[in-house]
C-alpha cells in the first residue's frame, strides 16, 4: 500500500473528471442544458461500440438521433451527478442545445418507411403505436409513419394465430389456448379501450379455480386468489392457499432456500449474468428443495411457463418468469382465457383497425433477404416471397400455389419473430447480417415445440376444472388441457364435449402420425378424468404440429438474446419475449407487447416508457429482503455489490 501512489491515482480520476465537465469528448461532444448532461457522438458503422462500454452511458437509454452539419449524432443521456435522463426528453431541448454550441438547428431523423417482420403481439403492437402517432398528428404532410407488416403465416397473430381446422374440416381449431394473467395490465388497457368494437369481459372469461393432473389423479388446486381472504404477503398466499392434495408442508418448506435466490436475482443484467449459466434444476438441488417438492411444484411450473423441463431451462429464465406469473403478488397466478378463438375475437378487429390507420398488412409473405447500404450499418430493403392460393377447382389439382417477389424499402425495420425464425434469417443473409457479430449470435437461439390438439367427443364429460396442468404422462414433456366447451361458451348440437390438449417441449411427439396422437390425448384425458371420459367416443379432432414454435431459454442462452435496438445496424430492432433488456419484468404476450411498445417509442423519439403501465412495485417484504441482501453484497464488494460473491457463485468447486 502505497498512500502517496494512491493519492496521484485519485487526483488524475478527479481531474479527468472535470475536464470532462468542461470541455467536449473526443469525436463526440457533451452538452449541458437545464442541469442535465447530454453526450453526442456521431453515428455511423466506425462508432458501433455497445453503450455499455462508453465512459458514463447507460446500456438500457436507446438514442435519439440527430441531424446537423449534414452529419448523424446519436444522443444518449448520462447518469452523472446521480441523475439519469432518458434520451427522448433529452431529445426535447436536444434541438436548442444543438443551435446553441454549433450555431446550427438540430432536425429529428424521423424514419418514413417501417417494415415490421412478425405479425405477433410484438409485430402488431409496434404497428399499433406507430400507426396511432401517425393518426394524432396535426399535419397530413408530417405523417412519421409508413407501416408494413409481412408475416409468413397466412393469418395474422403469430403463435396464437386461428385458421386450423379439425381433421373433417367443419370445426375450427387453434395452436394452443392462451391465457391473460393478473400482471397483463397494459394487454388489459388494450382490450379495454384499444380496439374498436372489442368488450374485454365479452372477450375474456372471468377468473376460475385451475387444476393439476399427473396419471394418479388430481394433484392440486389454484384458487381464484383474488378471492382469498385475508390477504397475505405474496410467497405466503401462494403456500397457504394453494390446495396441495400429496404434496405435505415439510416437503413445501424445502423451498424456502429460494427465497434467497428470488431476492438475489433483480433482473438486472447482472443477475441474468450469473443465474443464466446454470439450470433451475441444479438451482433447486443445489438449494436443498426435495425431489418431491420439486417434481410436484415446480417442474410442472417450468414446463409450462417456459415450454421445458427445469434441467434445460436457464435458472435466470425460471426466476424472472416465476416472480412475473406467480410471486409477484398474492393475486398474480388469477388467470383468464380467451371465450373463443383469439384471432377471430382479438386480433381480426385490432388489424382492421390499423388498417383504417394506414397499416400495410403482407401475410403469406417469408422474408428471404435483405440489402444493406455500402456501410452495411442500414437496412435499406427488405426481400421477400409472397404466396398465393390460386383455386383450379379439379379434382386433380384444386389449387395451385403462385410466388412472387416482393421489394420493400426501409428507413427501419423490426425483428418481430421468434427465436428459430430469427436464427433462420441469418443463416440466409451470410452477406448481410451474417456480417455483424451481433447477428451471427442469433444463431445460437432456438426454439422448441408444441404440439396442440383438440377432441370432439359424442357426449359430455365431466370436468371440474376448464383450466388445467399436468405432469408425469411424458417424460420431459409439459402437458395442459382445457374445457372449451366451457371456456368458449358455445355448443355445437351435434358435438358433446370439446376438449383441448396442448403439449410442449414436444419433439418426441411431434413425429407420431395423427391416430396415435389423438389416442393418446384421449387415453390421457381417460387417466385423469375416469369413467365420464372413457364412455365418449372421438367424432373428431385436429392435430396442429408447431416445430420450435416457441423460444427455449436454455442456460448460457441470455448472452446469445437480442436488445431492442441493435447495436450494429443503426435502423434495427427487435421486439418480443426474448428481447433481454426490457426493464418492464413482464413475461411472454405482455413482454412482446411491451417491447413493441417501447421500440415504437424510442423510433419516434419518446421516451422509452411512454403510455406503459408499470409493474407494481415489489411487496414490502420483498423489497426489505433485496434491499437487506444488497446492503450485506456492499459490505463484501467495499462498496461495490458486483465485486461481492453471488449466491451462485457458491455453487462452482
């Protein structure tokens, strides 16, 4: 220990400090205005470098650019002094300051053509915000906005898109049903007052007691929590209301070492970073949760919420998943349903609403390349096939499928598309995208599948849940099925009950022709539902086959996700439930919506969580608990809790 080395040390920190203040940053330069700090830099392919590795920039503030000079700058806000600004209000005296220290007025690069990739919740909540900022504005001539959706899909809505048909062709079916849980608040907003002609309590069910079935029986029950009384601190009202049929309070209380996990992992990238590298299953062995509790409780828990098995699946994933769905809140697992399709109910009105809006809407469409100007730093088209269904009406050959080309321009373009799709388009843009590290990482992303089916049975069956998870039937499988009939409320005279069964992480079932599949479906429904099943007979199915439809967060996979802006094609980004740096903490369709959000917001240059809906501060206790963890990691990091030792660092020999 040197003090006097120590003491230069410190006076070259301070002093470079404030010269920063006072004068501006080599190839960029530092406004202050109003107190506040702003840092441009110019943009262009030699200045991609990840914000986080800029002196003084934070990684989650998306830029707002700027003209002057007939030169690009990027405006990003800067955290000095304890203040942290976003960069749209920057952007609103960006203007001024910029007149001010160059003698030049500072003109926003608004783009004009926007190709959205993925007709999703992601796809089509960009193209609902950009599309309702076009219709407000005052000035025909100012129009920000010329939005096209293209979707390879012949319908709209991505995963949960209708258009399947049973096997007779007369009944509809759906891949998969989906649900709309109590943290769905700005999903919820929408329904209410974003869609013309839509009533949410008309579209959705209300809130219903759920089961759990393994090939013994029922295993457990969710009530409604909403309705419990008295209300408890979330973890507690989870434990003490959920109806545990074999599961006993001692194995349950093995859980309890995840307590330290959960207050640990805040979803910062952070903790994402250590969480990630290992399996929630090794995070549970190595914590002390018993295999009972574990089979029982939480394993059914990942198959479902993630789509695999806990030892596939990152323990960062299962955390941040399993406090959004379940621990949140006391009434956080209260879940309601779509009554009927959700691409007739939900979807076909909100497009046709954007498409009064100005909306371009490209289905049947695949994306199959794109161009890129001289830099390669910019999207400036977007190749694609579109597909059309051409009727002949012989017997020989009904119909007859005709491509053609299609060419869009683009000021930007926004990956809307699940994992495997967007592994796809950089395997076949090894001239484009392939070019950039950034993109080549998408390659490591996958998916993993689902496997929907739906039963029309002769009589009606005896159900005493319409909502229900299971496990044990196939191993590493995860298992739901669903009362339509009562769900959806109608009733076809001819038809007793309509049962659906979804699997997922279903590979293994993928390749069994359609009979097995369906006598398989009803030879489990007969497990679990007895005599009242057994005595039905099948009139009818659909078998929907869906190949890595849905995105697998294996371990070590968070490195590998996309941000919402990329980082190495200026006009890029990317929305949906596996884009990682969200700060919302929500989850699946709420995630994709949000992140289509918050994209459409830093592309008009806003604020990044203008008309979001937050999540709800965390509970008291959690709160405490975070912050009591946090302030013992200080004292271990000598002020700095990233340089102490994480919980999951204990795991490693």
């Amino acid at each position: 220990y040197n003090p006097m080395k120590m003491m230069n040390v410190l006076f070259i920190v301070v002093w470079s400090v404030l010269l920063l203040q006072q004068r501006s940053v080599t190839n960029g330069f530092v406004i202050t205005n109003n107190s506040k700090e702003y840092w441009f830099r110019p943009s262009s392919s030699t200045w991609n470098v990840p914000p986080s590795r800029l002196s003084g920039v934070r990684e989650r503030h998306h830029p707002r650019r700027f003209e002057t000079n007939n030169k690009a700058y990027s405006l990003y806000s800067t955290p000095r002094n304890g203040r942290t600004v976003v960069a749209a209000e920057a952007a609103s005296s960006a203007s001024s300051s910029l007149e001010g220290n160059n003698g030049t007025s500072g003109t926003p690069m608004t783009p004009k053509k926007v190709v959205v990739i993925g007709a999703g919740w992601g796809g089509l909540s960009v193209a609902h915000a950009l599309s309702l900022a076009a219709a407000t504005t005052n000035n025909e001539e100012d129009r920000p906005m010329q939005v096209t959706v293209v979707d390879a899909a012949p319908r709209v809505g991505g995963l949960v898109r209708d258009g399947f048909t049973s096997r007779s062709g007369s009944r509809p079916a759906e891949a998969g049903q989906h649900g709309f849980w109590d943290s769905y608040h700005n999903i919820f907003q929408l329904l209410e007052h974003g869609i013309s002609g839509v009533e949410i309590d008309d579209v959705l069910t209300g809130y219903a007691e759920q089961g759990q079935y393994s090939p013994q029986g029922l295993e457990a029950v969710w009530p409604v929590y909403r309705d419990q009384s008295p209300a408890l601190p979330t973890g507690l009202a989870q434990a003490l209301y959920t109806q545990f049929k074999n599961l006993p309070p001692w194995e349950l209380a093995t859980a309890l070492p995840l307590v330290l996990a959960f207050s640990e992992f805040d979803g910062s990238p952070e903790a994402y970073a250590k969480y990630d590298d290992i399996s929630f299953r090794e995070l549970c062995v190595k914590l002390g949760v018993s295999k009972k509790c574990y089979n029982e409780a939480f394993e059914p828990m990942i198959l479902t919420g993630l789509f695999a098995p806990g030892q596939a699946c990152s323990a960062a994933a299962a955390l941040g998943m399993a406090y959004f769905f379940v621990l949140s809140s006391q009434n956080a697992f209260d879940v309601r349903w779509c009554r009927g399709n959700v691409g007739s109910r939900i979807f076909d009105p909100w497009v046709q609403d954007m498409t009064q809006r100005g909306v371009t809407f490209l289905p049947s469409t695949r994306v199959v390349g794109f161009d890129t100007n001289d830099a390669n730093d910019q999207i400036v088209c977007v190749t694609c096939q579109s597909t059309t269904n051409t009727i002949v009406g012989t017997a020989e050959e009904p119909s007859t499928k005709s491509t053609t080309s299609v060419t869009l321009e683009a000021d930007v373009v926004v990956f809307a598309v699940g994992a495997a799709a967007l592994n796809a388009m950089v395997r076949n843009s090894p001239k484009t995208l392939a070019r950039h590290a950034e993109f080549r990482r998408f390659a490591n992303l996958r998916g993993t599948g689902v496997l929907a089916t739906r039963i029309y049975l002769d009589q009606v069956v005896d159900t005493p849940y319409s909502a229900n998870a299971c496990w044990g039937f196939d191993e590493g499988v995860g298992m739901t099925w669903f009362d339509i009939t009562k769900l959806h409320g109608t009733k076809d005279e001819n038809v007793g009950s309509v049962l659906e069964v979804d699997f997922y992480h279903a590979a293994s079932l993928l390749v069994m022709d359609d009979d097995s599949i369906i006598e398989k479906v009803k030879r489990d429904l007969d497990t679990m539902l007895g005599d009242s099943c057994r005595n039905a007979k099948v009139l009818d199915a659909a078998v929907v086959r869906l190949p890595q439809a849905v995105n697998w967060y294996c371990p070590g996979s968070y490195r590998d996700l996309p941000d919402l802006e990329s980082r190495s094609v200026n006009n890029a980004y990317f929305v949906g439930d596996l884009v990682r740096s969200c700060e919302h903490g929500s989850w699946s369709q709420e995630k994709a919506y949000v992140t289509g959000i918050e994209a459409a917001n830093v592309i008009l240059g806003k604020p990044i969580d203008t008309n979001i809906i937050p999540l709800a501060p965390d509970e008291p206790h959690v709160a405490l608990g975070r912050t009591v963890l946090s302030t013992f990691k200080s004292v271990l990091g000598a002020g700095d809790p990233t340089r102490a030792p994480s919980l999951v660092d204990f795991f490693w020999k």
